[in-house]
C-alpha cells in the first residue's frame, strides 16, 4: 500500500470507507509495520497511545479493511490470524525458530496460464515455512 500520511483519509474515502480517528491509527500503523501485525498485537500498540480504543474496534476495522481488499489476512501461523498492508501479489516466509514472517517475490508460473483462461484471480495465498538466516546464523555460531 504505502500511502503517504496525508492521504489515509483520501485513500479510505476512495474505497467507500467512512473516515474515523481510529480507522485512520490502524491502517497508519499497518502501512508502518510490515511484521505481518496480529490484531492483538496491533491493539496492544495503539492502546498506548490512545487509551480509549477498544479491541472490537480494531477486530471491525480489519475486517472491513478486509473486506475491501485494502488488507489480507494471513493465516501461515495456523493458529492466528496475521494482517499484511501490502497487497500486491507476493508469497510469504514463516521462520519456525523465531516466528518471523517476511515477504518474498516468488514468480508463479501457472498465474498466465490460469488468466488466459478467462479466470479472475482474488488472491492468491503461497506460504514458505523454514529457517531464517538470522536463526541459521546463530544455529551456525553456537
């Protein structure tokens, strides 16, 4: 996504969204955290700062951010549920050591094919599970 910071309400308003503080925070905070956020831990972040937010309405927005394709929902850990601002396609990278999700450009060569075929892709979701280097790394050095 990476919206510059005066336009979140512009970008929210082109989508058919109703422009509130709290909308505004989280996609702020999605666009700034590219660790792949779980609500809970977007919560606990923006709770700090504005101690009025409640934790339905960080479930609600992501859903609706959801809802309208501005955010996907990954679900690589199995056992939670992990937002990503950046919505163009790419495959992700789970890190079994550390938990670390990172983003990874990986060229599917079956997408032409399926779009050639008068298919209309809405996502496309390729999750990789390993090592990290930093893990490897330490693994390496001990």
């Amino acid at each position: 996504m990476t919206v510059a910071l005066d336009d979140y309400a512009l970008f929210l308003r082109k989508n058919g969204i109703k422009v509130t503080p709290q909308r505004l925070e989280i996609l702020r905070y999605l666009d700034k955290n590219r660790n792949h956020p779980n609500a809970d831990m977007i919560y606990r972040d923006l709770k700090k700062k504005n101690p009025s937010l409640s934790r339905t309405t960080v479930y609600n927005t992501l859903d609706t951010l959801r809802s309208h394709n501005l955010i996907h929902a990954l679900t690589i850990s199995e056992s939670e549920l992990r937002f990503d601002s950046i919505i163009n396609p790419h495959q992700h990278f789970l890190c079994k050591k550390c938990g670390e999700i990172i983003d990874i450009e990986v060229e599917c060569p079956y997408l032409k094919e399926v779009l050639q075929g008068g298919h209309r892709i809405d996502e496309v979701h390729g999750y990789f599970k390993g090592v990290c280097k930093d893990c490897l790394a330490k693994e390496g050095g001990s």
